[in-house]
C-alpha cells in the first residue's frame, strides 16, 4: 500500500477508536502493513472492530489477512486440477517412466489413485490400473498424459 491507502485505513480505525494520525503514524503503519492488499486491510479493520474490545495494532490486521488467505487457500481448488477438483498426479514422472512396464505402470497408477483419495476424491476406473488393458489397448500408441487424461475426461462425463 502507499501512504495514502495507509492513511485511509488509519482513517477508518480513526472512525471507532479517535485515535491520533500523523505522518510519523502513517509511515511506522506502512512499514508494519504496507506489503498487504489495501481491501484486505480495510476489510481487517471492519472485521477486527465486529470482534474485538481489543485497542486495533497492526499485528491484530497482519493476523486476520493470514488467517483469512489461510481459510481461503484451504477451499481453493488445487492448481492443476481437472475441472471436477481432482488434483493432477504428483507421480506423473514415475508414470511416463512406467509407462511400457506394467507392474509399474500399475504401482504408479495404485499412488495415484491413493493421492486421490486422501483428496476426497473416486479412485480413477478400473481399467486404468489394469496394465493389460492399456498396453494391450489402442492406448499403447498414446503417452502415459493422454491416458490419464482420457481417464479425466471419463470421470467428467459421469
């Protein structure tokens, strides 16, 4: 923020506390809060004064941005991730790497489905782990991506 978006939060903790704002005030505030968003700063204000007796610091406006940049990274979606949420794997190198021997294919694509349920998602189909199936398939010609992309595009469909 700049010293004016500063002073205007300090204007807004002005409104509740009449506290005193001068130059020296607004820097030592922009030193402590300058790096956040100037809404999130004035959102923190609104919400520290709905919640709190307490007289408003700048550590009290650093706490509630982490906190709400924390719940709000919990419900994000994961980067990566197909439309319906799933995360893509995390062992996709080992997947390409497996790719034309089976029993690992079938280990890697095991991880995979594990990595998925831990994310509160379905297990990928069936035939997808059965390595015979896909080296047997017409998905032998295709990378080790467009199969677990065909598999996306399954799971989006049903």
């Amino acid at each position: 923020m700049n010293n004016e978006q500063v002073g205007a939060v300090l204007a807004k903790i002005q409104t509740f506390d009449n506290r005193t704002i001068d130059k020296l005030t607004i820097m030592a505030w922009r030193d402590a809060i300058g790096n956040l968003d100037y809404q999130d700063a004035l959102d923190a204000v609104s919400e520290h004064f709905r919640t709190s007796t307490e007289y408003l610091k700048p550590g009290h406006i650093t706490a509630i941005v982490r906190s709400r940049r924390n719940v709000a990274a919990q419900h994000a979606p994961i980067e990566g991730a197909d439309k319906s949420g799933a995360p893509r794997p995390v062992n996709m190198a080992a997947l390409e790497a497996a790719w034309r021997d089976p029993q690992r294919w079938a280990a890697e694509i095991e991880k995979y489905n594990q990595q998925l349920e831990d994310a509160g998602f379905e297990r990928l189909p069936g035939w997808m782990s059965d390595a015979y199936n896909v080296h047997t398939s017409t998905f032998k010609r295709d990378t080790p991506r467009a199969v677990v992309d065909q598999a996306w595009n399954v799971r989006r469909a049903s």
